[in-house]
C-alpha cells in the first residue's frame, strides 16, 4: 500500500536568502543566541552556512520563550532587508532577516558548559574536549577544520596533477614499520599484529604498481611522551614515486605542494585566516632554502653557543633557532635540513654514496617545527635484506614488502606531512590537540582516561 505523506517545504540555507528578498523561506538549524524584547523575540539561527537573525512575534512567542542555545528548531519568514542603520557587518547576512510565520522545535539542548556565543570560547582545553561535540560547533573550531579540509584537499589535486594515482593501504599491519618499541601491539584472533606507524611499506611496494602513489593515512605512535606537538594517533598525507634521478626530486615535489597548499589556503579560507590572525609562513620567491644536518649544527653553536654538533637530529631548539635563522638570511619561514644520519633513520632509507654515514634523507621545518620528513628509500634487495637484519629485524615478517624488491624495484623515494601539524602551524595555534577532532594521547581517547 501506497502512502501519500505532505510535502515537506523546501529547506534554503541562511546565505542563500540573501538573493530571495521578499519571498518566504523555510530555515533550520540552531539557535545561537537569543534577546527578549518582551513583545518580540530577536534570535540568531546557525546552519552550515552561517548565522541568520530571525524575528519572532504574536503567536509564536509562546514557543519563542522555551527556547535556549543550542535548541534546534524550523522557522518559515518572509526575508526582509534590514534597514542600513541596522546592517550587522559582522555576518554575511548581516543586510537581511527573517520574519518569522511559523516556528517548530525539532530538538532540545541541556544548558550548555559555556557559552557558544562568545568569539573564544572561555574554558580550557581539557574541558574544550571533554565536550568536543559541543566545542566542535563553535565558528573558531569550525575555522581549524575547515582549514584542514583545505590542506587535504589541495594534496589530493596537486599529487592528481602530478599523475599519482590514490591508494587505501591497511593500518593492520605484521611487523613494525618504523622498528623501535613505539609501537600498539593488538590481539589479532590468535595471532599478533600492530597498529601502523605509518603506510610507509605499503606505499613503498605500490611504487612497483603505479609508479606514482598517495594517500591521507591514520597512523600510530605509541610515544608515552605529553607535547604540545605529538599525537598518538595523527593524520599522514604520503606521497612516493619511483624512477627518480636523485632525492632533491622529492624535495622538490614536496616544494611545490607546499607551495599550492599556501595558495589554496589564501584564497578559500581567508575568513579563517582572519579569525586567528593568521598569516601563510612567509617564502622565498625561488627555492626554499636547504642545507645538510652538520652545516645547520654548526650555524647553531655559532649564534648560541650551543653544541649539538655531534647529536643526530635537531632538538625542539635547535629547530626554532635554526628557522629563526632561515627566516633572517633567506627570508623563508620555512628550511629543508637534509642528510640525517643513518642510525637516525629507519632500515630503507638510502644512504648517501659518498659519506655512507649518513642518508638521502630531509626534514622540512617551519616555523621552528618538523613538518614533513622523507627521502630516497633503498630499492635493491639484497641491501634492503641486509639493513633489514642490521637493523634488529627480522626478514620474514617483512615478505610481502621485500616481495616488491625481489621482483624489480626502479629507484624511488617519498614522504609524508602531518595534516594536524600544518594546520596548527599555519594557524598559530598553541596545542596540536586543537588541529585534531577527536585527539588520542596518553591520557585521552575522546574521554581522558583514569
């Protein structure tokens, strides 16, 4: 049997009443902020595309007064143009309103931890994700998101453009990746298994598949360390491709992307960008500048006295100065430091033919942080085999990856940006934890643990 149920009135966003002036709308959503003039009710409505003042008269204010933030109601008004004194700037539909017609409560909301309204939200951070649902809905945590969907996004089409085609590899994985302790071991039926360190063996043995791969990866690290720059579970943007002449080819691939993704940035999210006082780090109109590990070490104990010339990799320090460095003499926020030692770096990465100490390796630091670490990865077989061992392994839980070496492997390299750490780097932000949705550390998964 067939049922003829009333048509529901086409819902329109609150931008989109910008351009139905005079006509009457259905809009939904929630309400914001609320003021009670006694005979008339001004409430701000909020959908995905922005804020919409709604005023509420006659006989719907009976329902008008239960209203609270956060409550999620439908409104039907005719839109009206504000008059020019009464035009709030501060929205994009700041010229306009909505005289209410009808009213229906959808959803009810508890009072609230803090206050939605206000430009900052006034609590914490632990008390921000202890209700990150709520906290989620504020413009400024909007902003961060929005942010980062531009980051991924522009990754996706810049590696597109690059013709490297996209791949989903597991996060279940047989070995650890990366080697070391720092790594979740997890029941697997009756066997053992681990949580990825990264997709960095997968993306390898695609390599031998498409050439040119990439992918946006969950990957984990068991660091039992508390930062302001670490997360137990993060978001990798990797790329890797193969036939290439010399690691600088991946320095330069990385060069362009970030380049694109400051372009992207600028030109969609330049509300965001406002909202944080944010600017893109500042870049030199050719190459960003590069210089190997020791030369940066040096350049380090020469400005501060500081000795860390025989360390191998730069500390926290170490990494703002040597920006700070890059910044005054290249005026570049940003500074590719290559040839890290080879005991710093995992079992495939290429050592350097000339100084075998040491590898075809980078980091790129911006604004005194580590944003995206790779290089040229060992693609012969018998010396994977080796370093494998060298490194403490063993081959056999290694078979399916050394199997796309044993078949034919053309030289090749890659690397990965960490999406949480650009985003925050790019907006200013104090704690990693923020350029995160639902951020895991060793003492929070969605809820802080006991």
């Amino acid at each position: 049997m067939w049922y003829d149920y009333p048509a529901m009135p086409e819902r329109v966003f609150a931008q989109e009443a910008l351009e139905r002036i005079g006509q009457t709308v259905v809009l939904a959503g929630w309400v914001n902020s609320i003021r009670n003039h006694g005979g008339i009710i001004f409430l701000d409505l909020r959908d995905k595309s922005s804020l919409i003042q709604v005023v509420l008269s006659g006989e719907l204010l009976k329902d008008a007064r239960k209203l609270r933030p956060e409550w999620v109601i439908r409104v039907r008004g005719l839109v009206k143009q504000r008059p020019k004194h009464l035009v709030n700037p501060e929205i994009p539909t700041g010229a306009i309103e909505i005289e209410g017609q009808t009213l229906e409560i959808l959803g009810q909301s508890e009072e609230l931890p803090f206050d939605l309204g206000e430009k900052k939200l006034k609590a914490s951070l632990s008390t921000i994700l202890d209700y990150r649902p709520l906290s989620l809905r504020h413009p400024r945590h909007q902003a961060i998101f929005r942010v980062q969907e531009t980051i991924a996004e522009t990754f996706r089409k810049t590696l597109k453009k690059e013709g490297f085609t996209e791949i989903f590899p597991p996060t279940i994985v047989p070995s650890a990746t990366e080697g070391g302790a720092e790594v979740f071991a997890i029941d697997y039926f009756d066997k053992k298994a681990f949580l990825a360190q990264s997709p960095q063996l997968y993306k390898q043995i695609m390599v031998g598949v498409f050439e040119r791969v990439f992918c946006l990866a969950h990957a984990y690290r068991a660091e039992p360390s508390v930062t302001t720059r670490h997360l137990t579970e993060y978001v990798g943007l990797d790329a890797e491709m193969g036939f290439i002449d010399s690691f600088y080819e991946i320095t330069s691939l990385a060069e362009r992307l970030i380049r694109e993704i400051f372009t992207a940035v600028n030109e969609k999210n330049p509300k965001e960008l406002k909202m944080f006082r944010a600017t893109t780090p500042l870049l030199p109109e050719k190459e960003i500048p590069k210089m190997k590990l020791r030369q940066a070490q040096e350049i380090i104990f020469g400005r501060t006295g500081r000795d860390c010339r025989q360390e191998p990799d730069l500390t926290p320090e170490d990494e703002k100065e040597i920006c700070q460095y890059a910044k005054e003499k290249f005026r570049s926020e940003l500074i590719f430091i290559t040839h890290y030692p080879i005991r710093k770096r995992p079992f495939y990465t290429y050592p350097d033919p000339e100084d075998p100490e040491y590898t075809h390796s980078f980091d790129l630091l911006g604004r005194g942080m580590e944003w995206i670490t790779g290089g040229r990865r060992i693609n012969d077989y018998q010396t994977l085999l080796a370093h494998i061992k060298k490194w403490g392994n063993k081959p056999e839980v290694f078979t399916t990856y050394l199997q796309a070496f044993k078949y034919g492997m053309p030289p090749e390299g890659g690397f990965c940006l960490g999406l949480e750490r650009i985003t925050m780097n790019i907006l200013g932000l104090k704690n990693i934890r923020e350029a995160s949705l639902f951020p895991r550390d060793t003492k929070r998964v969605d809820i802080a643990l006991k």
